[in-house]
C-alpha cells in the first residue's frame, strides 16, 4: 500500500525519502536483475530444462521437414513479418518447407483447433504463438506424443507442452533499452511520467520494476512523476497523456508508453499540443503506428523487437530441435545469420535486446 500511495503522490525517484524510491506504481515485489549499465551483463546459467519432449520422434535429422506455423492469428502485421522471416530462415536452409496458417481473429478455440487438424495431417514440426498458455498447452502435447517437434515464440505456453520458446525480449532488457533511449532524449537529470495499461498487468508491472531497479542504478538523477493507467484504451490514453501535460506543464520532459496503444496516443497528445521537441515519447509500439510521428521529426524513436529476426530465429530453432542438435543443457544456439543466440530460463532461446526504431530505418518495417 505504501508503494501505491507514494507514487500517487507522484514522488521522486532523486529528491523522495528513501523508501519512495521503490514506489512507481505498478511495479511488482519480485526480485529484479538489472543489466550493466555498458557493455555487456554476464549471461546467466540457463538453469535445467523444463520442456517437452517428443515421443517416438522419427529420425529427421538433415531431412526435409514439413513445419507449419499457426500464430495467434492471420491477416496482421505483425505475425505478417514473422511470416516473412521463417521464409527467409526456410530458404536459407533448404531442407524446411514452412507455411503459415490460423485463425483469422485471436481466439484459443479456433487456434486448437488448426493444430489439431495439423497433428491428424501429419506434419514433422508445429511452430506457435498461443492465443493462451494453459488452454493450448493439452493439444500441443498431444502433437509431443505423436513424435511431433514443438516449439513456440512470441507467446508461450506451459513449459511442458513445447520443446522450446524463442523469447522476443527479457523484462531486464526492455527497462535497459527504454531507460537508456529516454536518457539520451530528455537528458540525465529530465522528468517524466508513464502510461500504462493497469497498475496490476503482470508484464508491465515486471518492465516497471526492472526499470526502476536499472534508472536507480544507472541514471539516478532521472526524475520520476508518477504513473497513469489508461486501460490499453486509445481515447483513454490520449486523454491521459493530455492529463499529463497540462498537470506538468514544462516540468514534464518525457513520457514512457508501456503499450503499443498508449505510445502512439501519447505522440498524438504532444503533437496537438505543439510540444514536438520539448516534450519526448519513448515507448513500446509496432513501427507502423509511430511512422507518422518519427517521420516528422515529433517523435525521435520507438521500441519493440524485429518481428522478422523473431521468425526467422524460429525455423533456425526448429530445425536444430529437429536434427537433434539443440539439447537440453546447452547455453546457446546457432541461429544463421542472427550468430549465436543465449539460452535462458531453462528452456527459452532469447532473441536479444528489443530494437529502437529511429528515422534512420523504421520505414525499412511494415507492421
């Protein structure tokens, strides 16, 4: 409680008592593990695995395999990119044949039930991002049990029901890069607030905390507000965002969008307000809804991952898993052209550190 009502008081990360100092509401009592503040962290040790493993799988390595790729769900950007990526990964390899299909709306049922019918039809590999982790997690079993490699991405599911997950970006990673980007926008000693989805969603609550512990260890003097919910609303987050600026007028200096909603709001706030310029949005949002604003020079930058690398590292991960290469108690995985990627949290291949979208190259991305 005392966490929540300090940081409504809109305390100070520099100038609040000591105990304020852990008050940005909507972080989380977790441990944290903040990144060097140059350089590189030491990797941590993967620990044992926890996922799947198939039954029966036939001896596949260095043959050609069928893998099909069943998203969330079709007809977006987003898994679009991802899309193009495991092509690209297929092509290179030439002994993958991949292909992607799913619903056409986010929905668990419907996402069963294409892998159910691909389990019946036969295929050698199931690539995945789950619509839920616990509702998909008996089905992808099920594909375990008939000799089927299973590995997901992007979102996962129950350790045990795949082989492998390759993780777009770790909490610790995510503080770094938007702490880091925010810094170098709005100075070392700049305020800013956040606008978040629910003080209690458990990513963002996560990201938070991290972004704390890494602000408190590397840009001490950054100056924090306070942190505003907005529902994942786009209305809500505009107005939000303007609540912000009118409260702090030239105090506030930056503000961090914690989602791809509350982003893109908050750079249409600062740009209606005339404050491109004076007033930076760093946050996480898919290139395509920030374009307009980077591209006319209100909005320096934004952060998510290379959805295209994250599809890719997925058929690279799929094959290995299929030839017998990638095994449990390795620490990393060759991954073509991405190099050697890091194993983490037992049975996750992480991609790396989310990717800052400037002017330079955010319209080489289309989602």
């Amino acid at each position: 409680m005392k966490r929540l009502i300090t940081a409504l008081l809109g305390a100070s990360l520099l100038s609040a008592p000591a105990y304020a100092q852990s008050a940005w509401t909507g972080g989380d009592d977790q441990p944290t593990n903040p990144l060097a503040c140059s350089g590189e962290s030491p990797a941590a040790e993967p620990g044992e695995y926890n996922g799947g493993t198939p039954t029966n799988a036939p001896d596949r390595n260095g043959k050609t395999i069928k893998v099909v790729d069943i998203p969330k769900l079709v007809g977006v950007g987003y898994f679009a990119s991802t899309s193009s990526g495991m092509a690209e990964a297929a092509k290179e390899l030439g002994n993958v044949d991949v292909s992607t299909d799913g619903p056409t709306r986010a929905n668990i049922d419907e996402q069963i039930t294409f892998i159910d019918n691909y389990i019946t039809s036969g295929v050698d590999g199931i690539l995945f991002a789950a619509n839920d982790p616990v509702a998909i997690a008996p089905v992808l079993k099920k594909a375990l049990e008939a000799g089927i490699n299973v590995v997901g991405y992007d979102a996962d599911a129950e350790a045990d029901a795949r082989q492998w997950f390759v993780n777009q970006a770790l909490p610790n990673g995510v503080a770094k890069s938007m702490m880091d980007q925010l810094a170098s926008e709005i100075g070392e000693e700049g305020s800013f607030a956040i606008v978040t989805s629910t003080f209690t969603t458990p990513n963002q609550a996560r990201w938070i905390s991290e972004m704390q512990a890494y602000t408190e260890k590397c840009h001490p003097k950054l100056k924090f507000l306070e942190t505003v919910e907005a529902q994942e609303d786009n209305i809500l987050s505009f107005n939000q965002a303007q609540t912000l600026i009118n409260k702090y007028g030239d105090e506030l200096k930056g503000i961090l969008g914690m989602t791809s909603v509350a982003t893109p709001a908050a750079a249409e706030a600062v740009q209606q307000n005339s404050l491109c310029g004076k007033v930076s949005v760093v946050g996480l949002a898919l290139p395509n809804a920030m374009k307009p604003y980077i591209n006319s020079d209100c909005i320096k930058s934004t952060i998510l991952w290379n959805t295209v690398d994250l599809g890719y590292a997925a058929v690279e991960v799929m094959r290995q898993v299929a030839d017998g290469t990638l095994k449990p108690g390795d620490k990393t995985v060759k991954a073509g052209r991405l190099g050697e990627l890091p194993i983490v949290n037992q049975s996750q291949v992480l991609l790396g550190q989310p990717k800052v979208f400037t002017k330079a190259d955010i319209n080489d991305f289309d989602f």
